[in-house]
C-alpha cells in the first residue's frame, strides 16, 4: 500500500483479514507510481490488484494486474494498460483460481 498515517499497516492488514485473507503480508511502499512496479518486480510478485490504473500500469510482466472498480477509475477516467478491470478482489481471486 501506499496509504499514509499511524496505523496504515495495521489498518491495511486487518481489512484484508476481514476479507478473506489469512495471515496476510503489508508492505508499504513509496507513493511513486513506479514504486510498486518495482517492489513486485523484485520479489517476484505474481498478482497485484489495486484501485489506481496508474500503479498498475507501472508493474512489469510477469505480474497479472487486477484494476478494483471505484467511481474515480473508470476507463474514461483513467485508462488501463494490459490489465483486467474487476469489481471486487474475490473476482480477481476466482480469476486467479483461488477462489
């Protein structure tokens, strides 16, 4: 995530719990778009899904991107590059065959 504040990990970490994940990992990365580009590239990140168009542009292959519908990223608004637009994270997960 790239979300600031306090308890940004913790709030990160436990939403994710509530939605499914077990003991999920949160990183937090700088907010440049090409940060989690290169944090994905370096751990050899399969997936990521994320609600901005422009950090899923800035992610290399061989990760698959997931784009999460909101009311600010629609394909007018903010076009994706290669990616698949969901409308929620257990969408990309049954994609993924996780789910």
């Amino acid at each position: 995530t790239t979300r600031g504040g306090v308890d940004c990990k913790g709030q990160t970490w436990r939403w994710l719990k509530q939605h499914g994940f077990n003991d999920p990992t949160v990183l937090i990365s700088a907010s440049t778009p090409q940060a989690k580009g290169y944090v994905c590239s370096g751990l050899g990140i399969d997936v990521m899904i994320d609600d901005r168009p422009l950090n899923l542009n800035n992610v290399f292959a061989p990760t698959r991107r997931y784009l999460v519908h909101a009311p600010y990223n629609t394909e007018e608004q903010s076009p994706l590059v290669g990616g698949t637009r969901i409308n929620t994270v257990l969408d990309a997960l049954a994609l993924e065959g996780l789910a």
